[in-house]
C-alpha cells in the first residue's frame, strides 16, 4: 500500500468532511488504485480512485556516505562531495552542516547553482583536533567514531538531499622504554649495548627508520629501519662502539616514523656515554689455532699485564666448551699491581653439531649441575646450623666451670671482723 488514509471516519449531518490521502512511495512508476467509500444510512456507495506517479527527485549526491577511515588529530584532510542534476533546469543549492563542527569543517562552497542535466562539486576540509571530542560530542560514539549528517536543500525540491561522512579518530603516538639512552662506562676496546622497545599506539601502521646515526652507534634491526603494525611493541638494540680513548659524550639519535600514509614526523632520543681506557694489557688481541686431527688438544699460553698502581681481580668468560672445544685455566684472577699473570687456553678438536638438540642438552645440564650447587649449600647450611649447636652447649659447660673455680677461691678466703662495728 502506498497511499496512505483514515479508514473510518465520521461526518454530522449538513456538514462537509476533509478526507487525506498521503502518498507514500516505495518504487519508481505510477500507482492506481480503486477505492470504495461507504456512507451509513444511505443506499449509495461512491468509488474513488487513486492516481499517482514516483520519479526520482532531481538532485541527488553520489555517494550517501563519504567514508574518511582513520583520522589522526591536527591532519587536514580533504574529500570532494559531487552533486548531480536530473532535471533539464537550473537549480539553486545551499549547504548545510552542524554548527557545533564549524571549527573543524569547511566547505567550499555552501551556496551555488546547478545546472539542469550537469554536476555540481563542493570540496571539503576536515582538521579536528582533540577539542572536537568534547564540542562534537553527540556526533562521536563509542570507539572515538565520528558520523557527520549533511544535508543539501535544492530550490523547487521538497525533499533534501542527504548525506554522511564518517570516521574514526586515532593518534600517532609512538613511545621509547626507556625514554634516554645512557651506555655507561665503556672501555675504549669493548662495546656496550642497551636493550629498548617502542610502541605504536595509533590505529595505522607506522614505518621506522634511523638515520643520521653518529659512526660510534648502531641499531640491529633491518638496516635501522621496519615497520611496527598497530598496537605492536617492537624491541631493538643499540650499540655503541667507541673511536676515542677517553671521552664522555652526550648526543641525540633521531627516528623517523611515518604513520600510514598520513603523516611523518622525526622523534629525538639523548644518549649519553663514558668512555675509558682499559687499564689492563692483553699480550695477544687475537689467538689462532692450527688445524688439528680430531680429539687432538693443544694448549696457548698468553698472560694479562696490569701496569697500573690497582689491584684488579679479573674473571674469564669463555664460550661453552661443549660449542667451542675451548678451556681457560684460571678462570678468576687477583693481578697485583705492576704484575702480570699468565693464562691457559687450551682446544680440543671435535667434530661438533650446532642444532637444537645440542642446545637443548647443554641446557639441562647447566640446570642439573645448578640443582647439585643449590643441594650442596643446603647441606653445607645445615652442617653449620649443627655445629652450632654442638659448640653451645661446650661454651656453656666452660662457663659453668669457670664460675665454680671462681666460687671455690672466694669461699677459701679468711673473714676478717672489725672490732669497732
């Protein structure tokens, strides 16, 4: 049913009586359609008929949802709304918009004419910024998801065009843990590195990359740069490899982000590094073995010299032996001032797998042999805890001892009474 009326009505005698009819469409095309009206307490019935004709309305807009996607707060971003023109005449169109966004979008322009058979642009300028949260607030749901209704009103066209533009807000906030670099106190032959992860929290991927880095650093990630998904925490490494022998630097590393396709904008971390020189001498930088038959061993010696006025205790970290073949004697050294003290290396030729497996097996018995170290000083705990107990009660025993001999030389002395009491 597309026209719409009163069924029922009444009317009093010698008067006349309005009847409605609302045309409703659901279809394009022509409507016909018969009806019967009857009168109570009369002996005649009258027919009406019901004629009408649906057809688009002139002007219409391509699209009824302009749709931005994700908007980052402080971007301009720019849509171009096109309008056409049914009608073989001209017509007068004007804009409207909600004017609590009148801060943030734009149009250009709101007032024109349409030419009959043509279209008609109007562009658009959206920059929302944070404040638009609160000012916009019944135009934003959950999620920070903004819809915008527009309405086109035509000259000669009851019915507005309408249209909407949506969006949703995000930022392109990338953070740094920790926030500064410091690398410490470096020994002008060695390296420091310093563990950090940063984090997207925007709603768009976000492209990284290091440049400009000073000689003395780098960053070990695909060439100093990768990309970061939303919402991802991405963790790296920097290392800083000093040039100079003493020097205590304070510098910035830059980052470059680009957020989607959107923006990019250069973010600046300080570092700050104390470089020292090594106070001991190594008598050889590098060792090299010869070729060896298999399960043959031969033995280096090489020596650290200390010509400092220090004291220097010393431990050798060497790789695992089940790896390398290799053994260092002694492992912990005490090297006196202006001394030097000598060093065994010795290498056992194996052929030897580097799998998981292997991994896997010196690890359990990295932990067997940490169980035995804990079982061990349990033991040895309660071992002391019994000696303890057992020298108590011999301390007492002395005591008691010493207090009787003492009470025995008291009792052997004379009395002696004086005679003027």
């Amino acid at each position: 049913m597309q026209a719409i009326f009163k069924r029922e009505n009444n009317i009093g005698s010698y008067t006349s009586k309005n009847l409605s009819f609302t045309f409703k469409p659901i279809k394009l095309g022509r409507i016909f359609q018969e009806c019967t009206l009857y009168l109570e307490n009369a002996d005649n019935n009258y027919q009406v008929v019901i004629k009408g004709e649906c057809v688009n309305v002139p002007i219409y807009v391509e699209r009824l949802t302009y749709n931005l996607n994700i908007l980052v707060y402080e971007k301009t971003y720019r849509e171009k709304i096109v309008l056409f023109n049914r009608s073989a005449h001209t017509m007068k169109l004007q804009l409207y918009f909600p004017k609590e966004l009148k801060n943030y979008l734009e149009f250009n322009p709101t007032l024109g004419y349409i030419q009959g058979n043509d279209k008609f642009e109007i562009w658009m300028k959206f920059k929302p910024d944070r404040t638009i949260l609160t000012a916009g607030k019944k135009f934003i749901s959950e999620g920070n998801n903004i819809d915008i209704p527009i309405k086109v009103v035509g000259a000669n066209q009851v019915i507005p065009v309408r249209f909407n533009i949506i969006g949703r807000f995000t930022v392109n906030a990338v953070t740094f843990n920790p926030p500064n670099i410091d690398f410490g106190s470096v020994y002008h032959t060695s390296a420091s590195r310093v563990n950090m992860q940063m984090e997207n929290h925007s709603l768009l991927p976000q492209k990284f990359h290091f440049a400009n880095l000073p000689k003395e650093i780098s960053v070990e990630t695909d060439d100093g740069c990768g990309i970061m998904l939303p919402g991802e925490t991405y963790k790296f490494s920097i290392v800083y490899r000093p040039t100079q022998t003493t020097a205590y630097e304070e510098g910035d590393v830059y980052c470059r982000l680009v957020t989607g396709d959107i923006c990019s904008r250069e973010v600046k971390i300080n570092y700050k590094v104390n470089v020292m020189r090594l106070p001991l001498k190594l008598a050889h930088k590098l060792i090299e073995f010869p070729g060896l038959p298999e399960k043959e061993e031969i033995e280096i010696v090489t020596q650290i010299q200390n010509p400092t006025s220090k004291t220097y205790m010393v431990e050798l970290l060497p790789p695992k032996p089940q790896l390398s073949g290799i053994m260092l004697t002694p492992v912990v050294i005490q090297i006196p001032p202006q001394k030097a003290s000598l060093i065994s290396i010795k290498y056992k030729a194996a052929f030897r797998e580097f799998n998981a497996q292997t991994m896997v097996k010196i690890r359990k018995d990295e932990e067997t042999a940490q169980k035995a170290r804990e079982v061990q000083g349990i033991v040895q705990d309660e071992l002391e805890k019994v000696e303890d107990d057992i020298e108590e009660p011999k301390e007492e025993e002395k005591k008691n001892k010493r207090k009787k001999r003492r009470n025995k030389k008291l009792g052997k002395l004379p009395v002696v009474c004086n005679p003027n009491l």
